[in-house]
C-alpha cells in the first residue's frame, strides 16, 4: 500500500489539479493498492469539498490548526501503508511517476527519494524566470540527491527514523537531515512540477520561508546536517562556466541577498509563526507532468 500525505491549507484553487494528476492516466493510483489523505489544516474554504468529491483512493483528514505539521502528523496517523509519500498541494505529479518512485525505493540503501523537479515559469516574470534557470544549474539541484522542494517519499525503515514530524517550518530539511547523500536518490526518469511565482517577490517570500527553516531546524536542533543551500562559491564556479550568464546570476543573487535580510530580520524578532506564501502561482495552470 502506497500513502500519499497531502498537507492543505486554502488549496481550493489548485487541490483539484493535484488529485486529477495523481488519478488519472496510465499508471493512476487507485484504491487496489493506495491511498491519498488530503490532510486539510485550518482551511475557510471548499478544499475539503473538492477533494472527498473525488471518491476513493482520496479520504479527508480534518486537523483544526492551520499547521502543515499537524497537517502532516494527521495525515501519518491515518495512513495505513508502509511507503510514504509526503506531497504539497500545488504540485503536478502522476501517479505514474509516484509509482516509480516508490519502485525505486525498494533498491537497497535508498531511503528517500523523489522525481525530478520541473518548474513551470511560463507564467513568471524574466528575473524569476533568470532565478530558476540558475538555481537548477547550481548544486543542490544538480547533484541527483535532492528531495523536498514539494515531494519526498520514504521507505518503509526511512519513515521509521523519526516519530512524529516536529513542530518546524522546514519539514523538508528535517527530513533530508536523516539521510546521506547515499541514502537520497532523485528519480530522474520522472518529474514532478511546480508553479513559480508570477513575480521576484513572490520568489523572495518562499525561499525567505525555506531559509529561516533551514535557521530554526539549526538553532533547535544543534549540529544537524541541514544541506539544501548554495554557497557563494558554488556562484562563482557557475559564472566562470558561464559568463554570459552574469545578468541571470545577479537576479539570483540580489534575490538570495533579499531573503538572507528577510531571514535576520525575522530571527531577530523571534518571528517563528509566520508562513510566507505566493498565491500568484495557485492561480496558474499546470500541466500533467511524468
């Protein structure tokens, strides 16, 4: 049995494109051998409506906070299966490309894995198109290890390293701090897609998200091994490489510096409630990616 968590606060407008992605087409998850718990957290609008219409494999999870971790702990304690998949909302992925993941995930020493990311920028403005056009050429992207960023599945003994899911911001760095390199694997044979923003600022509200997770998972969680970042030195290799990218890489980097002040700010006045979110890229249409 393969369960797949998805965490949902206010998703109306982008839940049902998940749930057709996952359901549709050759290699559909179906009741036969998996599950889908849309764990809704907090939500004031039809999320919950919109996803129990669609009937078995999909069953509602109702936690009152608005938390993906209680999204997430809701959605674990109701799953039934051995093999995890831990999905956001807003991303397109076809069960197709979730079942090779999961095959995947049978081969020794691979604990967690994901597909590859795609990102739909067809929407976005030229600097967040220049952002994403350096970030997947840095790194963290390329190397082959990356899971997060929307899509994480674990093996039956890589769900067993933990109990619940803490009360972090990033669920994601929480997880890959569990796991070597070896242990990682990013199925590159099949993708899953995200929406960027329309806008920079968007850009800087997520990723500004995903630093200060990356800073309270360090502060709380002394010498974990959090990883997911990109070093200046990594930059500069890439412009060496590639010079006539020194335009694209100057957005990049005025966008890190961006989120670097953003994150001081936010440690300094002990701002762990807030939950940076771009709604531009729930209004965008994505295709069926896999």
């Amino acid at each position: 049995m393969i369960s797949v968590v998805i965490p949902a606060h206010n998703e109306e407008a982008v839940i049902g494109r998940c749930l057709s992605a996952l359901l549709g087409g050759e290699g559909a998850l179906t009741a036969a051998d998996a599950e889908v718990l849309v764990a809704c957290n907090g939500c004031t609008d039809r999320t919950a409506e919109v996803a129990a219409g669609f009937g078995e494999p999909v069953r509602v999870v109702e936690a009152s906070r608005a938390s993906k971790v209680a999204a997430l702990n809701a959605g674990d304690e109701a799953a039934t299966g051995e093999v995890r998949v831990y999905l956001d909302a807003d991303v397109v992925v076809s069960g197709a490309a979730v079942r090779e993941v999961v095959g995947v995930l049978q081969e020794p020493g691979v604990e967690a894995a994901a597909p590859l990311l795609a990102v739909d920028t067809s929407r976005s403005s030229w600097t967040v198109r220049a952002f994403y056009r350096v970030w997947m050429a840095l790194p963290y992207f390329a190397s082959g290890g990356m899971i997060g960023s929307g899509f994480y599945a674990l093996s039956a003994a890589g769900r067993g390293r933990f109990d619940r899911f803490p009360d972090l911001i990033a669920d994601d760095g929480f997880v890959r701090s569990l796991f070597s390199a070896q242990e990682r694997r990013t199925v590159r044979s099949s993708t899953f897609q995200i929406t960027a923003p329309s806008t920079l600022a968007g850009v800087v509200q997520i990723k500004t998200r995903a630093r200060f997770g990356n800073a309270e998972l360090r502060l709380r969680r002394p010498g974990t091994a959090v990883g997911g970042e990109n070093g200046a030195g990594d930059l500069l290799r890439l412009l060496l490489r590639r010079p006539w990218w020194i335009a694209d890489i100057g957005v990049y980097a005025y966008a890190q510096w961006k989120t670097r002040r953003a994150t001081r700010a936010k440690l300094a006045a002990g701002d762990f409630g807030t939950w940076e979110r771009d709604d531009s890229s729930r209004r965008a249409v994505g295709g069926v990616v896999g």
